[in-house]
C-alpha cells in the first residue's frame, strides 16, 4: 500500500526539511510513499497520514491555517472523523490544544485538552533552543516506553495537558513539561523529530507504518 503524506502549508516558515526527512525515511526502508506539501483541502482528504508542522507565534500560525478556505473543516473531518494518522511538530502540536496564552488568549483546535503557558523564565534561557531528553512515560505507538532519548527543540511555549492519559513524554527544563501528546491517531511533539538525527527518523518510520 503507498503511503499518501500530506504536510499541510499554510504559509509559515521553510517546511522542506520535513519533506525531505519523511521521503529519506521512506526510501531507507523501502515504504512506499509519496510525500507532498500542500495547501490544498482536497489533497488532505485523499492522504493517508497527514503532518502539520510550525514555527513561529501561535497566534500567527493558527490564523494562517483559518485563512485557507475549508482546511480546518477537510482537517477535522479527515482526523477526528475518519481517524487518518496526524503528527503536529512544535506549533503544530500546540495548536490541538483549546487555548493558548502567547500574547493573549487565542482559541486552538480543541482535539486534545490543554493549554499553551510559557516556559518559567527563572533561571533558564528562552527560547529553549538544542537537545534535551524525551521520557516516554505512556504506551503509544511511535516510542518505546521507558525510551529516553534526546530530541531538538526550538519553543518557549509548552502544552500544559489537561489529561495524564494523553501525556506520551516528558522533558525537564526549568520544569518537567510534556513534550509529548497523543490522543488514538494523533501525535504531537513538541521538538522537531526532523532536526533529530536517528531517533527522530525513528518516530517518522513508525509514524509512517500507523
């Protein structure tokens, strides 16, 4: 069976790299897959896994996706409904949550309960910027439990998670944070599994076999 990924554009940032680590992936272990960048709802309707990355303010990143016409509903209808494997990566992930708190209040997607704070300044820099340790905490199916690898990071903004369950892992700066959501087919992650050497081509192959 091929695989159809589909990472969604919405006009923030250089989101080849992400492109290219699925396709080397791919290639590596002889998945079959076509990997494309898109902005377009009907493409994300035709794909089998879908992964939704970002950079930048949440604010920012949540409006551009509302500024595509039909993407939140095609987004929704393929994820919630019809449960197509979702990966949200770093602003991608803190978009499932109902609300964010970075400069101002702004309402998120909703699919995994939380809120998005930001990192404690006390005694740490901002952004958190390089490798850091993932404690798998939680079964899923993308890491091991018990796993602790390292993983990169960019943000200064975490996912405060409403519920246990849906925490996956966890890393320590300043404060233990989850790093980590899942909720039945949909991931988030906090770091940048594309920017994370092995491990992080890793969580994209098992990504990949959902």
């Amino acid at each position: 069976m091929i695989k159809n990924v589909a990472i969604v554009d919405y006009g923030l940032g250089n989101i080849l790299s992400t492109q290219q680590s699925f396709l080397k992936v791919a290639n590596d272990n002889n998945i079959k897959a076509n990997v494309i960048i898109t902005n377009q709802p009907r493409k994300i309707a035709e794909s089998t896994h879908i992964v939704l990355p970002g950079q930048g303010a949440f604010e920012t990143c949540m409006r551009g996706l509302s500024s595509i016409p039909y993407m939140i509903n095609e987004l929704t209808k393929s994820v919630i409904n019809n449960k197509t494997p979702f990966l949200g990566i770093c602003v991608g992930m803190q978009l499932l949550a109902n609300i964010s708190y970075e400069n101002g209040e702004h309402k998120g997607l909703g699919w995994i309960d939380g809120q998005i704070k930001k990192l404690p300044t006390n005694n740490i820099k901002l952004p958190h910027m390089g490798w850091n340790e993932v404690e798998i905490i939680n079964n899923n199916k993308l890491v091991e439990k018990g796993k602790l690898n390292e993983y990169y990071f960019v943000h200064s903004y975490f996912f405060d998670c409403e519920y246990k369950k849906n925490i996956i892992g966890e890393t320590d700066y300043g404060i233990n944070f989850t790093s980590f959501i899942s909720k039945e087919n949909i991931y988030g992650v906090q770091f940048h599994p594309e920017k994370s050497s092995n491990q992080g081509l890793e969580l994209i192959k098992n990504f990949l076999k959902l």
